[in-house]
C-alpha cells in the first residue's frame, strides 16, 4: 500500500475516532484523554495534509500561498541547474570522482576478456573502408618526392662510391674472376648467345668477304661459315676457361690485369659519374611513383595491409594489458582528456539540465517532483497524526492534574 493511502487512513481514523469519542464519550480521565488524542491527530493530520498539499496543489481551492513549487518554478529551476551544473556536477567534483578510478585499468580488463579481437577487428575493419577510398596514384605521386629527396641526400652518391669502393678491392676482383670462369661454360651453352654470335661472326665474314669472289671462294673451301666458326670459337672459349681455372698462375695474372683495370677506371671521375646516372635515374620520380603505386595496389587488393593492421593492433593490445607503464600512461592520457573536455563544454551540461527541466510543463513537473519524494512527504502527514495524538493526550493530563492542584 502506497504511503499516500496509509496517510490518508490515518487521517480518517482520527477523524472517526474523534467524531465517535465525541457522540458516545468515554466516562473518566481515560476517555478525556481518548477523545483528546484522536482531536489532536484529526487537528495535525489536517494541518500536514495542507501544507503537503499546498507544495504542489490549491488545497481546498484556496490560492494564497498555496502551489508553491509552480509560482515559485523559475526561482527553483535556477537554484536546480545552478546546483547540477556548478557543484554536484562541477569539473573538480566530476574529476574528484573520475580520479579515484582506475580506466586504464577498466580497459585493459575488458581488451584481456573479450575486447581483444572485437578492437582489433574494428580497427582492421576501418582500415579496410580507408584503405578503399585511397586514390593510389595521387598517394603515390605525394610520397614519391619525398622518397627521392632522401635518396639523393642519403643513398645516391654515398651508394655509388660504395659500390666502387668495394668493387675495385683485390677481394672482389677474385671473387667476380672467378664466378666469371665458374659460370662461364654454363653461358656458352645457352642458345640465345650462340645466336648472337652467329650472327655477328655472320656480318664480320661477309665485311671480309666484301665485292670480290676470292675470299668467299677461299672461305668456302675451307668451309669457314658462321655456324662453324661460332662453335670453334665457343670450343676455344671452353678450353681457355678450363685451362684458366686449372692454372693457377694463369688465375693470378687475369685477376691481377682485371684487378688493374677496375683501379684505373675508379681513378677517373667518368665511372662515378655514369654509376651514379644509372642509379638516380633508377630513382626519378615517375620510376619511384610506379613502383609505390604497384605496390600500394597489391597490398590493397592481396589484403596485405589489412593484415598488417590486424596484427600490428593485436600486438599492441596485448602489450597495453601486460605493460602498467602503458597503462598509466594512458590513464593520465584519459583523465587529462576528460578534464580539459569538461572545462571547455562544461556550459553543456548546465544547458541540457536546463533545456530538460524547462521542457516540462508544470504538470509535469508536479507529477515529476511529487513522485520522487511522495513517500517522505506523506510520511509527515503520518507523523503530524501521531505526534498530535500524543500531544493531545499529554496535554489532556496536564490540564487534568492542573485542574486537580486548583480545584481539588
């Protein structure tokens, strides 16, 4: 049973017990005291009821001084929001709280249990969206210039002289003599090189031959024509190759007059420069933008990318749950954030309080009041009655025993 109607039973019973005390009274102290009692109850029940009622409604129809939280509304609204915006829900108050939690700690326990994979696959997935709106050639054409400039400071001429370097040193030269002898029976058996040759031995033969007949007489009794004295040469390729390489005296020498040659040609400035020509245009910018747009594109269709940033966001996660320094300082981070939010659009919060409570007409707003503290405000009706009563009926021994010192 709702407060209300309790309220109101109370009332009632004292009205009835002091209608009935008064027709069939009660012979003695005890019924004066009865009849007092239950007076008394009817008395403060009624003058609670109307000041209860008064706060909200016209009791008994009576104006004056009566609905007082709607002819007082505006006074309220601003004491209200006032009290909401610039103290319960002031920045420091809000913050006291906030700083006494620990988010990051909040957060790593929900990213350990289950929001691993779901962060993860949210960033993949917006990743994903934007990677899809890339313009590949304008991304490429953006990044090429910058790609190159650091080429040409840190890699170009540095590169160059490097690769000189190392290539004219005795090491190097035996290395590339060698691999050139090793290999070399390999090459000389490759078709597409026999066919160069061949024609090439074709075109000096017909040079030597020219207009007249007896060179080509001569050749074909002999039977010197290109095929055949492309696989002489070949033979004897072969031969000096072995021999080469069974003799080690012979080894030293061609490495020696190899190792010379490449030291006469560092020496000049025309190998560095045709080296370092052949390595920027390698890196002009229509060459650098062309390969990051195959790239960029690949990665994009293949899925690379969105790989990439699934794994490289599951890692972090996972770091960020086992590592407290990260922890902290992304609590720093969060708390910092929120302060500085709440000071800058701390008007907001004022506003919607306000915007909330002026949206209620003052129905509403009774209706609204009245039921958060309907239960407290009946229980002073409750009280008025009972506290009454007991007055009444203390004052009913009072006025008795005083009657007795007087008029004994």
């Amino acid at each position: 049973m709702k407060k209300k109607y309790k309220a109101t039973g109370v009332l009632a019973a004292s009205v009835m017990g002091a209608v009935a005390t008064a027709v069939w009274p009660v012979p003695g102290l005890a019924g004066h005291i009865i009849h007092n009692g239950f007076l008394a109850a009817t008395i403060g029940g009624m003058a609670d009821w109307f000041a209860v009622t008064a706060i909200f409604r016209k009791p008994l129809g009576i104006s004056y001084k009566t609905e007082i939280l709607i002819k007082n509304r505006q006074r309220i609204m601003e004491a209200l929001v006032e009290f909401a915006g610039q103290d319960l829900l002031s920045t420091e108050n809000v913050m006291k709280f906030v700083g006494k939690q620990n988010v990051a700690e909040f957060l790593a326990r929900y990213i350990e249990y289950q929001g691993k994979d779901n962060l993860a696959n949210l960033t993949a997935d917006v990743a994903s969206a934007l990677f899809r709106q890339i313009d590949v050639p304008t991304v490429a054409g953006k990044i090429a210039p910058a790609i190159r400039e650091m080429m040409e400071e840190k890699l170009i001429s540095p590169f160059g002289d490097e690769i000189i370097n190392r290539l004219t040193t005795r090491e190097q030269s035996e290395l590339i003599i060698h691999t050139l002898l090793t290999i070399g029976p390999e090459i000389l058996q490759d078709e597409q090189l026999k066919e160069i040759l061949k024609d090439n031995i074709g075109e000096v033969i017909k040079a030597y031959e020219g207009d007249g007949g007896g060179r080509a007489f001569v050749m074909g009794l002999l039977g010197l024509d290109a095929e055949k004295l492309t696989g002489v040469l070949l033979e004897k390729a072969d031969e000096w190759i072995d021999a080469t390489l069974n003799d080690s005296q012979r080894l030293d020498q061609l490495t020696g007059n190899f190792y010379e040659r490449l030291q006469a040609l560092a020496q000049g400035q025309d190998l560095r420069n045709n080296l370092q020509a052949t390595i920027s245009n390698m890196c002009r910018r229509e060459t650098i933008e062309a390969m990051l747009g195959d790239y960029i594109g690949k990665a994009i269709i293949s899925q690379r990318l969105i790989h990439l940033v699934d794994r490289t966001a599951s890692e972090a996660l996972q770091r960020f749950v086992e590592n407290d320094e990260w922890q902290a300082q992304v609590d720093g981070a969060i708390k910092a954030w929120m302060a500085q939010e709440l000071e800058n659009n701390h008007s907001v919060i004022t506003a919607l309080i306000e915007e909330r409570l002026n949206g209620l007409s003052d129905e509403e707003l009774v209706e609204f009041t009245e039921e958060k503290v309907a239960d407290d405000l009946q229980m002073i009706r409750i009280n008025g009655s009972v506290v009454g009563a007991l007055a009444g009926m203390a004052l009913s021994v009072v006025v008795y025993l005083a009657g007795q010192v007087i008029s004994p």
